[in-house]
C-alpha cells in the first residue's frame, strides 16, 4: 500500500473544490491512469465530494468551501500496475494560504505536512492574479514622460507573491536550494485554463508569459524531471451556481473538463498529473 503525501496549494477561488469534485467524477464512472479502489476495507467517507459531483450534474456550479468544512478525504486509489494507494486529498478554503503569506506564520498543521510531504500540487489561476507592468517598458515608450503619482493598489506582484510563498514554504520545510530541488516533485496546475487565450502554447510558455519571474525561479531552482506546468480546465466552461448547463446534464460531468499535458496535447485524463506526481 502506498499513502503518499500530497500537498495540494491553491488560493481562494482558484478552482480546488471543482477539479476535486471532477477528479472524483473520472475516477469513479471514466478511470484512466488511475481509478477508485472498490472492493475490501471499510468505504471510505466520499460524501463532501459527492455533494459537489452532485451540483454538476445538475449543471452547477459548487459553492465555495468555506475555511473549515473538510480538510480531507482518502481516496482509495488503484493504479494501472495494480498497485493500491491511499491518497489524503486535502481540501481547504484557501485563505490560509493566503495568511500564511500576510502574517508570516504557519499553522502547526502545515508544518507537519509539509516536511512529510513529498511532492506539491499547485493551482494557480492565471486570469486572477494581478501583475503590474514593468515600470522600465513605461519609460522606453515614453523618454520623456514625467514621473507621476502611481495609483498602484496596495496588493503584491503576482510574481513576487509566489515567488515569496515558495521560499517561505521551502524554508519551512526544511527544504534548501542551493542544489536543484528534487523533493518535493512539483506539478503546478494553471487552472481553468479555458479562461486564457494562447491556450495553443505549451503551458510551461504560459506561464513564461503570465508569471516571468516566478517561472524562471522554478525553473532554475528545480530539478528539470522533478517538476511539470499542465493546463487544466476542470469543467471546460464557466459554470454558475443558478443557471444549468445542459451538456452537464445531458452527457455528465464525466464527460466535460480537459487538461492540456506539459508537451501541449489535449486529454481528457483529468487524473495524470496526479499519476506523474505518483510515479517513480
Ligand atoms: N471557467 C472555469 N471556471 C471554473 C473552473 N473550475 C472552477 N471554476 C470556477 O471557479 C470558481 C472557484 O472554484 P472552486 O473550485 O470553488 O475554487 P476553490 O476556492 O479553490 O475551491 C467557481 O466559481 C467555479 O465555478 C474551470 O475549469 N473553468
Ligand atoms: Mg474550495
């Protein structure tokens, strides 16, 4: 039996809950690298996931996981070798991470889990996170331009704000970067993908593009296998909690939400980079 430990980050809103619930969805009714282990041992409580499943097929979208509800669910997971894996799937409203970051302080609870844990699963969406332009690019438009009061609101650089969120949970961890960075193996996740336009690029190249700085520091700071950037859109298009969308209903959750693989390929699969970051 393998029980990996999986640290799943993720801020508020950026789609954890849903690529939960879809990921429950596959595994369940349309397995592929990795299916649900059924028979034996005593089932295991799903009903926080059903709920969200639930929603969908009613073509809804789920509400937001307030900041206690669940914090985690096993998941009894088969793999194509037959081997049997016991996955803590953490879920959580994701505005502790987000107190991590402001108040520099981590729960106890993190910190166990993250020097246990052996690989990260970060979902960052794109489309949601600020980024300031380069004040440098202003003043090669405009030589001349005289400096003016900047109206910035009060918030971080996207790029900074990772970049920061990595170290603090690097250091935590107990994890030094000096040598490339092997444990944690690292899949970070741009998440509702549909929302981006180049969706054609390689994720990795989306990133490049969105996020420059913090790119380049997982670049160079990880080991190059240790780490892998997959597009996924969890339900394919934006879902709200009154309207229904009828290809749900019609066809299933099981059959909407893709990702796109870190060499740009297409797949419905929405379980692989749960696989990549299980296997050897
Ligand atoms: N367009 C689009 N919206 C999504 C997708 N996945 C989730 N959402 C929406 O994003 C919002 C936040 O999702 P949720 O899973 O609750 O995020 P969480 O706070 O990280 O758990 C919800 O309004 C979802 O409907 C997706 O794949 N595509
Ligand atoms: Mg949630």
């Amino acid at each position: 039996m393998l029980t990996p430990e999986i640290l799943l980050l993720g801020g508020p809103n950026s789609g954890k809950t849903h690529y939960a619930g879809q990921l429950y969805g596959r595994l369940r009714r349309k397995p592929g690298e990795l299916a649900l282990r059924t028979a034996g041992g005593t089932p295991a409580d799903l009903s926080a996931l059903d709920e969200v499943l639930e929603c969908l097929e009613d073509g809804r979208a789920a509400n937001h996981t307030s900041t206690n509800t669940w914090d985690e669910i096993l998941l009894p997971l088969v793999d194509k070798q037959g081997r049997n894996i016991d996955l803590r799937w953490p879920d959580y409203g994701g505005e502790q991470l987000n107190s991590v970051f402001d108040q520099r302080e981590i729960p106890e609870k993190w910190r166990s889990r993250l020097v246990e844990a052996e690989s990260w699963m970060v979902l960052i969406r794109l489309e949601s996170e600020t980024t300031f332009d380069d004040a440098l690019n202003t003043l090669n438009i405009r030589p001349n331009s005289v400096a003016t009061p900047s109206a910035r609101p009060n918030t971080w650089d996207a790029n900074a704000k990772w970049v920061e969120l990595f170290q603090l949970l690097l250091h935590v961890s107990g994890v030094g970067y000096r040598y490339r960075v092997r444990k944690p193996r690292l899949a970070i996740l741009l998440s509702c993908y549909d929302e981006i336009n180049n969706q054609e690029n390689q994720p990795c190249d989306v990133l490049d593009a969105y996020l420059p700085l913090f790119s380049s520091f997982v670049k160079s700071n990880w080991a190059a296998k240790e780490v892998s950037i997959w597009g996924l859109s969890s339900l394919g298009v934006p879902l709200n909690s009154e309207d229904t969308n009828e290809d749900f209903v019609d066809d299933g959750p099981e059959e909407q939400g893709w990702i796109i693989s870190p060499d740009g390929k297409k797949d419905e699969d929405l379980s692989k980079p749960l696989s990549w970051l299980l296997g050897e």
